[in-house]
C-alpha cells in the first residue's frame, strides 16, 4: 500500500486541482505494479523477499532437477607458483570498479603510490556476482555489468607505476548467477524450490560447474595479465544460515566442508599459472578448527594457496568486549589472531585485510588507529597487509601511512616496552582465544577496559 503525503499553498480551489494530481499518480503507480508483479522475480537487492507480498515481487519457487554435467579437466601446472617479494609483501588497497570507472587507473595507481602503497585488490567478480569485465564465459554473460572496459590496458597502467595487481573473485556468494540458472543455486524450503538467501544469495560449491565457472574467470584475468587471483566468500554461509539451505549438488557427497573448500583451491591452483589467495574469516585466527562450519581452516586452505588474507576487521570483534563496544585495545586481539595465524601457515604469505574506514568504532577512528593495527601486523610477523574500505573515502589511511613513512625511525626507537594486556601473555597458542565461543560473555581482561 503506498501512502502519499501533499503540502498544500493557502490559496483557494488549489487543493481539489492537487488532490486530482495525487490520484493520478496513485493510479498510475499501481497499475505499473500490478504490471510488474507478473513478471518480476526477486532481487536481493531489492525490497522484496522470497516470503513478500509486496506489488512487484514473486515468490518464485523452481524444480529441483539437475543437468547433467561433467567436470572440466584443466591442464595441471602444479602447485608451486612462485609469488614475487612485491607480492608477498604487498602493501595493498582495495578498489571498488566503479571507482576505479570514475577516476581511471592512472590517477588511482598514482595515488596509491604517493600512499606508499604497492599493490591493489580490484573487483572483477562482485560482491553480488556482477563480473566487471566483457567476459567471454557462455555462463558469465548474464551476470556483466561493464565497469572495466579493458583489464589488460588497466592492468598495464598500474604496473607502469610499480603496482602489484590482484583480481578479486567472490566465489560462492552470488545473488545473480542463481537467477539465470537456479540449479546451480543453494535451495530452502521444505522442498527445496526456493533461492536461499541469507542477505545474499549463494551458489552451490559442491557444483563441478559452479567450481568450473569460478575458475574459468580466474583463467581470464591471468590471461589479462593479473599477478594474483584472490578468492574471496570461498566458504559457505555464516551463522544458522547456514545450516538451513539445500545443496542439492552434495548427493551422497559427504566430505567436511572444509576439506571440500581445499580441494576446490587445488583444482584452482593446479589449473593456473599464477598465485592464488585466499580471504578467510577473522575467527580462523582466533579459534581451532571450523566451529561455524564455514568450510574454512587455515591449515587446510594454506596447502593450496600462496598467500591467505584473514579479515581483522575491528567491526566484527564485539564478541571479546562488554556490551559489544570494541575498544582500541582490539589492535591486541589483531596482534594475537595475526600471531596464531602465522604460526598455522609458516609457509606462505600472510596478509591480513585491516579495517580502514570508521564504521561501528567512531569513537576512536583516525590516523593512529590505522598506524596501530599496521603496527600490530607488524610485530606478529605478518609480511604485508591489505586495507578493506569500500567507502573508498581513503583520505585518513592514506594520511596515516604517509605520516608513518615519515617516522619509521623514531617511532621504532621510541616504541615503549609493553606490558600487563598488551604484553600478549594472555593469547593462546592453541585453543580459542580467550576459551570464547559464540554466546558466551566476553573476557575480564578486555570487559574491564
């Protein structure tokens, strides 16, 4: 039901002639939804829902009947693809396309540069499963939204900077691919003929050809000449979500999801000629084991992968505070997650995402914090870092990094000797951090700052 609500003038007759204007249009925007609710079937960026009753949306159900299908088979290159030591210890920035369509590579790469920065991570397959680039994947076509006209010459004008280039791929969280084939798409219901959806839709990672797509991109943008492929959502969904869908490709398949989450990086990793990496979840660090069944364990991910990026994201890390307000004492749980990690995946690169824009710690966001968790990484033996900021508002990072360039000397010699909380006498090696698990209440040590 649409309300409408009119400001009238104080003149004379002028509201009879407003009110027929009101009506006009309360006319017309209901026929056009009485249109658009028989052909319209729902996005998950959109108001409607599978269960919504809204005008313009349907709760469109599909069959459960599979096509048959038969797993590519990629020549094998092995699984040793040597990263360079820019690569290994990138200092990077995530850009969105669409900034990069608006501002250009050149002045982004320049830019970055005079951050002293030295690589980027770039979206060529979306957070909503858009792929940024003209594609030539039969399956892809559907889901282009062009904001990278040519990947090879953007590409080129970073490396002509010195910029280190990643190619993000988000694998199985995908809210468009579902639309064009459903029966590669997670199922709910108690048949299982609806889109699951847990804020996004998700494609089914026991698929061969959902696995076969997502390497097909990451195929193309080495052809585009990437230095790396980053796999980000390469797990299934969080929380009890996650526990609800169908996964109708699974079958009799009753492998550990962590296990099937490998397996599908070394088919990656053997099909291409370049690094791969993988984004994981902050908790990997600070838990053993996959408590929320995402399918992801470092140790598992890091025998085909050579570099992992954990997501320290202050946001996320309420858990470990009273009343979920995170303090700036969250750089030490950074430091602690980083630590274990490191030891998990001695191997490979670590490059942990920082939080770089101010979202849920305003009250204590600006240039130190960033210093502070870069810092953070820095003492747990990560080699590099990534910064997350999909404001692509950079000004206080880059603020930050600039000023930390200026002082590296003087603050390393003036760094003080830390004690009590910050001394990280209290992170374990093993175990959950701080033995905390969902639900439970958080730390004396932490809830007391």
């Amino acid at each position: 039901m649409s309300v409408f609500c009119f400001l009238f003038p104080k003149q004379p007759g002028r509201p009879l002639r407003f009110f027929a204007v009101a009506a006009a249009i309360a006319s017309a925007m209901l026929a056009t939804h009485s249109a658009q609710a028989a052909s319209r079937i729902h996005y998950a960026d959109t108001g409607c829902s599978e269960r919504s009753d809204l005008p313009g949306c349907v709760n469109k159900t599909f069959n459960t009947k599979l096509r048959p299908y038969t797993a590519k088979t990629y020549p094998d290159h092995g699984l040793d693809d040597p990263m360079s030591e820019a690569g290994r210890k990138a200092r990077g920035l995530y850009i969105t396309p669409m900034y990069l369509f608006n501002k250009g590579a050149d002045r982004t790469a320049t830019s970055v540069s005079k951050a002293h920065l030295n690589a980027v991570v770039i979206d060529m397959k979306d957070d909503n499963g858009n792929l940024t680039y003209p594609t030539r994947i039969p399956l892809g076509e559907k889901q282009r939204y062009l904001l990278i006209q040519d990947p090879a010459a953007m590409v080129r004008a970073f490396h002509q900077q010195g910029i280190y280039v990643i190619g993000r791929v988000v694998a199985f969280k995908d809210s468009r691919l579902p639309l064009a084939r459903p029966d590669l798409a997670v199922r709910s219901g108690r048949r299982a003929q609806r889109l699951f959806s847990a804020g996004a839709k998700w494609l089914d990672a026991y698929s061969a050809e959902v696995q076969d797509y997502l390497i097909d991109v990451a195929l193309e943008l080495q052809g585009f000449g990437f230095d790396e492929v980053q796999f980000d959502y390469v797990r299934f969904p969080k929380g009890h979500a996650g526990t609800l869908g169908t996964w109708l490709h699974q079958g009799q398949h009753q492998v550990d999801r962590s296990i099937l989450i490998a397996e599908f990086l070394e088919r990656a990793d053997r099909a291409l000629q370049i690094p791969i990496s993988a984004d994981l979840y902050g908790l990997t660090t600070l838990v053993d084991g996959d408590p929320r069944t995402l399918g992801q364990t470092i140790e598992n991910v890091a025998k085909y992968v050579e570099a992992v990026s954990p997501m320290m994201y202050a946001n996320g890390m309420g858990t470990y505070f009273r009343n979920q307000r995170v303090t700036p004492d969250v750089v030490y749980i950074i430091e602690c997650g980083l630590r274990r990690a490191r030891a998990k995946a001695p191997g490979i690169a670590l490059r942990p995402y920082l939080q770089a824009y101010a979202n849920s710690i305003e009250s204590f966001w600006g240039p130190d914090f960033i210093s502070s968790q870069v810092r953070a990484t820095e003492r747990a033996g990560s080699d590099g870092f990534l910064l997350w900021n999909p404001t692509m508002h950079n000004e206080i990072p880059f603020e930050a990094l600039r000023e930390m360039k200026k002082t590296a000397r003087a603050a390393a010699a003036a760094r003080p000797r830390r004690s009590g909380f910050s001394s990280l006498a209290w992170c374990p090696q093993k175990g959950n951090v701080f033995d905390v698990t969902v639900g439970r209440r958080p730390p004396k040590q932490l809830a007391s700052r």
